[in-house]
C-alpha cells in the first residue's frame, strides 16, 4: 500500500465515523426536527458526486468512504422522511 493511500484511507475512516453519532442519535430519539432537508439532500447529492468522481479514477478509499457516507446519509434521510 502507498503511504498516499494510507493517508486517504484514514481520511475515510474519520470522515465516514463521524456521521455514525448521528444516526444513532436519531434512531434512538426518532427526532429528526433539527435537521434541514435541503442540507441533508445536498450533501447526499454532493456524497455521490464523490463517489462517482472516486470510481473514474479507481480510487479505493475515495470510493469506500463514499459508499459507506452516503449509506449513513441516506439512513439518516429514511429516518427524515417517516419522522420529520
């Protein structure tokens, strides 16, 4: 593995962790009143832009910490959507 690589594949993992609170916290209170949709779609849209960007160039940890965000994103968004 390349040091580059190493360093993104930390970068993906603080990244794509620091979302897990979040929906945790949601799924527990089954609140999702402070979060702002247009926020929330946005990012989603902007998550797998990334993602795609990730595939073209055959980035791995570009390409998982994408996958795994916008999995926890759209998480996140279900839980917007039924109790919002």
């Amino acid at each position: 593995m390349k040091s580059i690589d190493l360093v993104g594949y930390i970068a993906a993992t603080l990244t794509t962790a620091a979302f897990l609170p979040q929906v945790f916290k949601v799924w527990q209170s089954k609140s999702t009143k402070d979060l702002a949709l247009p926020t929330l779609l946005s990012f989603i849209a902007g998550v797998s832009m990334w993602l795609v960007y990730g595939l073209l160039v055959e980035s791995t940890p570009i390409i998982i910490a994408n996958t795994a965000t916008l999995v926890l994103n759209l998480i996140i968004l279900r839980f917007k959507l039924k109790y919002g």
